[in-house]
C-alpha cells in the first residue's frame, strides 16, 4: 500500500484511488459489520459531501448527529489545527491535570441545568469517555452504585428499567438491553439486571419497577428505533416515577441533544430535568470522539474514586479542543432555534409530500429529526433512490427514512432536498 498516491493533486480527498478499489479494500480488510451505500466520500463541507468525480450530495444523515455544525466548521478545525500546531494536542497521562480538560469540563458541566436537583444544588460533574456508548455504560455503572449504595439493593440484584427499540450502542452490557435480535443473537452471556418495556407505556413502567429498581435509562426520542417521540407527558411521568420510588432517571441524549430537536437538550421539550444524561456526536462537531456522563457532583462522588473508573483517551487534549470549539459554534450560530425553525419549514414540505404519495405511511419528528415511515416496511428502497438523486439517507429500524441533515441546512438545501423527496416518493 506504500504506492497509494496521497499528494495534493486536484482530487477531491485523501487519495485518487479508484472508487472500486477503496471498496475493494474495505470489503476484503475490513469487518462486514455496517450495510453500506454506494458512495465512497473524498470531501465532506458544511452539509455536502463530495465524490471522486466531484458529484455532491446532501448530507441527511450528519453521521446521527455529529455533525449537527457540519462537516469541517471552520471555528473547530482552526481549533484543532492551532492544537496540534501549538504542541498542546497529545494524549497526557491522567495522573496530571491540563487546561484542555479543565476548560472542556466546566464549559459542559456549565451549559447544563442542576442535574438531579432532588439530591441538592451541588452542581454538576462530568465523567469524559470516547464515544457515546462508553458514556452509557458509565451511567450504567453509577445507576448501579446509587441502587447498592443509596438504596441498599444488594450488589448483583439492580435493576434498571429499559425501553423496546432501544439505542444505546453495541458493547456487549449495553446489547444485552436490546429489543433486536441481530444486535445480540450469539453474542452471550448477556449481562443481567435489564427489564424492557415499551417506548412511551407509563403504566408498563410503574408495573416494572421493582425493590431492586435502582434507574430508568431511556432516549428522550428515538432514533434507531424507528424516530420515534413519546407521548406528551411521558418523560414527566417518568420523573414522578423516578422521585416516588427513589430511582435515577438518566437521558440518553447521544442522538437528540445539543440543538437537533429543536432545544439545546431534548429535555427541555417537557421541562423535565434527569439524574444523569449521556451527551456524544455533536459535542465535538464530528472532528474528534469524545462523550460525557453528567450528573450531580453529590452522586458522581459517591459513585467514582481513584481506581473505579478511567480512559486513557477520554477527553484527551485534543478531544477537549474540539469539544469546546463545537459547544461554541452550537451556543453562539443558536443552532438550536436553527433547527426548530428550519425542522418546521422541512416538516411541512414532508408532509405536503407525504400527502401525495402512495408509499408514505406517517411523517413524525421534531426539529430537524425527522422519519418517513414507508408502508411495506423497506424503506432502504427509497434510501438507495435518493442516493442516485445526490441525497443521503439511511434507514431507521428498516420501516423509516430517517431525516436529520446539518442543523446548519439552509432554504436552498431544504428546497433540494424536498426537491429530490417528491421525485422519489411521488414520481
């Protein structure tokens, strides 16, 4: 592979190897572990991503979320680029301290409300790991320490409560919670102590909750799931479980959060404040991994000392950098109210559409989360279509078209897009 020819010619990205032969490679070294679309990416700006021959599409995925700023902001990469050029990138050992860090953590601890206000107005702290689903499993642990702990459930009998359809990554507690069979199936033994009901039944939850009940873990909306939104209520239900029976109540807000639906967080569609939320994707604008578990200080202190958790690479200087340069482009361009404005400008014209095809069974949403559930249930058929028209989508739990472009998608992407949704929902 020494003769790959990575010079910077008049190509569109990192080298001109032929389209087949980057599939080729991926296909012969690399796991089959994601169904992929024909399109091999050189270039990725703002909300377009460019091929070899340089023909663009509109990005409707923003990689689930993470690149709700789109790709390459330029506040982030001119961030990371002084980093590395100014020697305060690299990964430090953890037995020292760096400002990156210490910045990076107040900045998010800060942007949040008191998390877990009913164990007092200690503030907040945040708990750095790689990806989201690292993050999920630190809420895990600390739901289960708060269950041994506070509550005197016996160490090995917690229980947390979990949702059918769910999302929260593919590490083996986490899949061992999944309602999907091809997510777990031959992958045991499966961790314990996981009860699942349905998205949006409240009296299923009251019904789960057990005296070994130590948490409700839950996405505020769906993504894999099908795009999915609870009922209204149902996220204040679950508060009001949360507090009569002493339970944590803990958001998964990976996909959702930092401006997607329409608010900074999706909690604050239904004012209701968890005990702990995982945030990940968008927090460092698709640039670098990196994900948080934030909670209230009182039980981030009684749940990890020295010893009971770490990473090596969790928030690492660079990683840092990113973070807070994309927090910053989220707070000071308002992508929130971007995408609630431009989410109820893109819904209308789906729905208007919706209304004259024969293939769409339910349009639902809010910001600029949005899923077109097909009838038939193959909704990759019209992912594919689209994809030959310069769009890219995929599909969600295989039913719905998932739609969830940059939140910095303006007037003239949104007509291209509706443009392309009616040639191949209604031609």
């Amino acid at each position: 592979m020494s003769d790959i020819n990575v010079a910077n010619k008049n190509i569109a990205g990192y080298s001109d190897l032929a389209d087949s032969q980057i599939i080729d490679f991926e296909n012969r070294f690399g796991a089959h572990h994601y169904g992929r679309l024909g399109l091999v990416v050189r270039h990725a700006k703002g909300a377009w991503l460019t091929n070899l021959n340089g023909d663009k599409y509109l990005d409707c995925l923003a990689a689930y979320s993470a690149a709700n700023q789109g790709h390459h902001h330029p506040h982030i990469v001119a961030a990371l680029v002084k980093a590395l050029q100014g020697n305060y990138a690299s990964v430090i050992s953890n037995v020292v301290y760096t400002d990156a860090l210490g910045l990076f953590l107040n900045k998010v601890a800060n942007m949040l409300p008191q998390i877990g206000p009913r164990f007092g107005a200690a503030g907040n702290k945040v708990l750095p790991k790689n990806g989201g689903v690292e993050s999920v499993e630190t809420a895990i642990k600390m739901a289960r320490y708060y269950g041994y702990k506070a509550k005197g459930i016996p160490d090995g009998k917690q229980e947390i409560i979990v949702f059918n359809n769910n999302f929260h990554g593919r590490m083996i507690t986490v899949i061992s919670f999944s309602s999907t069979p091809k997510y777990k199936t031959g992958f045991g033994p499966l961790t314990p102590g996981f009860i699942s009901v349905p998205f949006g039944d409240i009296d299923a939850v009251k019904k789960a909750v057990t005296k070994n009940t130590c948490a409700i873990l839950v996405e505020p909306m769906q993504g894999e799931g099908g795009m999915y939104q609870p009922p209204d209520g149902f996220l204040k239900g679950l508060r009001e479980i949360a507090d009569t029976n002493d339970l944590m109540l803990i958001f998964d807000e990976i996909q959702v959060g930092l401006g997607r639906t329409g608010k900074m967080f999706c909690f604050e569609h239904e004012n209701v404040i968890p005990d702990g939320i995982v945030l990940g994707k968008a927090i460092s604008g698709g640039l670098v991994p990196v994900s948080v578990f934030v909670t209230n200080a009182k039980l981030m202190d009684m749940a990890f000392q020295p010893g009971s958790d770490g990473s090596t690479y969790g928030a690492y200087p660079l990683a840092c950098v990113a973070g807070i340069a994309a927090l910053d482009v989220i707070i000071n361009e308002n992508l929130p109210a971007r995408a609630a404005a431009k989410g109820e400008i893109l819904k209308k014209r789906i729905l208007e559409i919706a209304a004259k095809s024969p293939h769409v069974k339910e349009v639902r949403g809010r910001g600029l989360f949005i899923g077109i559930e097909v009838k038939g249930g193959d909704a990759m058929v019209f992912c594919r279509r689209l994809l030959e028209n310069g769009v890219l989508a995929n599909d969600s739990h295989g039913h719905t078209i998932r739609i969830s472009p940059p939140l910095i998608i303006n007037d003239d992407e949104i007509e291209y897009l509706c443009e392309k949704l009616e040639k191949v929902l209604v031609s």
